[in-house]
C-alpha cells in the first residue's frame, strides 16, 4: 500500500472499536437506574409517563435516569465519568453524545454513565435549569458514588463531561460548594455531589461562572473556532481558569462547527482524532492508573 493509499490511524482506531464485540467494549444490557425510586421530588406523579424517542434524540423526560456502562473487568481503572449529553435543553442526543461516548470510555478502561436529565426547554416544560436540571445532575454524581465498591470505581476519580447543552448541566455542579446533607434521611444526599475533573465538548455558553473557585475541577476543554455558539465563551472560560490557576487544558480546532460528537462521521482528521486528546490528557493527569489490586 502506498502512502496516499495508506488508512488514518483514528480511522482504524474507530472501525475497530465500531466492529468489536459490544461485549468488549460494553455492557450488551447496561444497567438503568432512576434517580429516585418514587420520581423526581415534587413530580412522583410524573415517573410513569413514558419518555419520547426517535432517530437521534430522546425527549419527555419525567423520570430521569442514570445508564450504567461498565468496562470489561481486565480493562477497568478504577475512573469514571458520568455524561450529559446536549441537546439546547429541548431535547437529548442521546446516542451521539451519550452512548458513544459511553462506548469510547469503555474501550479505555473507564466506567461511564450516561445521564438523562430533565429538560428545562422543552415545550411546556414544568422545569428550569437551576433548580430541577441542577438537582438530577446532584444526585446522578451522588448515586455513582454510593456504588463505587458495587462498580469498582476510586471515588477519587470520579469526572463528569458535558457536550453542549451538557456542559451548562456540568457548570451547575463543577463549581458549586454543596457538600450533601450530613442529616439527609436518603444516605445518598448525604455524599458529597463534587466532581474530581470536567471534560467540557463545545460547552453551552450559560456555563461560564462569574469566579472560577480555587477548588473547581480540573477541565479538559475541546471546541471549533468556528463554531458560532461557543467557541467564545469557551475561550472565556480557559480565561478564568487561567486567571484561578486552576489546572486547565484547551483544544480550539480551526474548523469544525457545532455538534460533530466523537468526531467519527466528521470528515476532518482533526475532528476525527479528537477523542485521542482526551485519552492522553486523562493517562497524563494519572486518571487512567489502574486500581491497585
């Protein structure tokens, strides 16, 4: 084979984890689990109403929920990483931005949990962001780590990542001083509902705090510069990190638009390759050490 004949690396890096037994890479059957047993507070008569999907994306969201992906035993390090797909709040790309990037997770070792979320946007939507939104993702962080020792997860290294819409989901815990409620009577409000690390994809331009904290996560940041929605707050926010000297690493592709996901039906090599940045900056920054036996 010459070398213009010659396939990209990525490329065989994704036909390969495309074409693996899903039993590699992830569960056949992941794990599906409300956040409250009886319902969101104060909508418990809501939890049955069944959600809406088609093609791409998920909606009517009532009951929201975590999906569990955990990585083969012989391939898991002991990370994990619960996901918020986008979606502009009106709806969630569920499979683009949260079963994809569930599947990669997984293929490097990293247990991961795809978030639905309610919908603060949606037509006739009884929610909004601060309160209800802000509350699943709280207890989606606190219900991972309640079964650490179940998913053999280092509660240490816990993260959260955000595409979009998602990454304004993110923003509404990253940064907040919410420690759990030591006289909760649901032992899981009592856990701290922190992340250890941010993994922010093209994040909405309504997560950008007014002062990062000393304290705040740790971010890996990834966006287009030409993307007309949120290659500037971005930019905004690697600033303010900056300003905290809060550890922060940046990605701004020169093409690339909005919404290109894992970067696999993108056309550009750089788009393509993005989820190997993210790989290295998690084995650099000692995320992916495997758990000690």
């Amino acid at each position: 084979m010459t070398q213009k004949q010659a396939i990209p690396f990525q490329l065989i890096v994704w036909m390969t984890v495309l074409f693996l037994p899903s039993t590699i890479l992830a569960q056949d059957n992941p794990q599906i689990i409300p956040l409250w047993t009886n319902g969101a507070p104060g909508f418990e008569n809501r939890r049955n109403e069944p959600e809406q999907a088609k093609d791409y994306w998920v909606k009517n969201i009532h009951n929201p929920s975590i999906t569990v992906y955990l990585p083969p035993k012989e391939k898991a390090t002991g990370a994990a990483v619960l996901i918020c797909p986008g979606g502009g709040h009106r709806e969630l790309v569920y499979n683009a931005e949260g079963v994809d990037p569930a599947i990669y997770l997984n293929s490097i070792g990293v247990a991961a949990i795809v978030l639905k979320y309610r919908l603060a946007r949606e037509e006739n939507s009884p929610y909004n962001l601060e309160k209800h939104v802000k509350q699943d993702a709280l207890r989606a962080m606190r219900l991972v780590k309640s079964h650490a020792s179940v998913w053999n997860i280092d509660t240490a290294r816990i993260g959260i990542m955000g595409f979009s819409a998602g990454g304004e989901v993110v923003a509404l815990i990253a940064y907040d001083a919410d420690k759990g409620d030591a006289n909760a009577p649901d032992p899981i409000d009592r856990l701290n509902g922190k992340p250890n690390f941010q993994i922010l994809i093209y994040p909405g331009p309504a997560g950008i705090p007014d002062i990062i904290p000393a304290d705040a996560p740790p971010v890996f940041l990834l966006v287009a510069n030409d993307d007309l929605c949120c290659s500037a707050p971005t930019l905004k926010l690697l600033q303010k990190y900056r300003d905290a000297k809060v550890p922060v690493e940046a990605h701004f592709y020169a093409q690339g638009n909005h919404a290109f996901n894992m970067g696999n039906r993108s056309k550009l090599n750089s788009i393509k390759t993005w989820p190997q940045r993210l790989t290295d900056w998690l084995g650099d920054n000692n995320i992916l050490v495997p758990l000690k036996k």
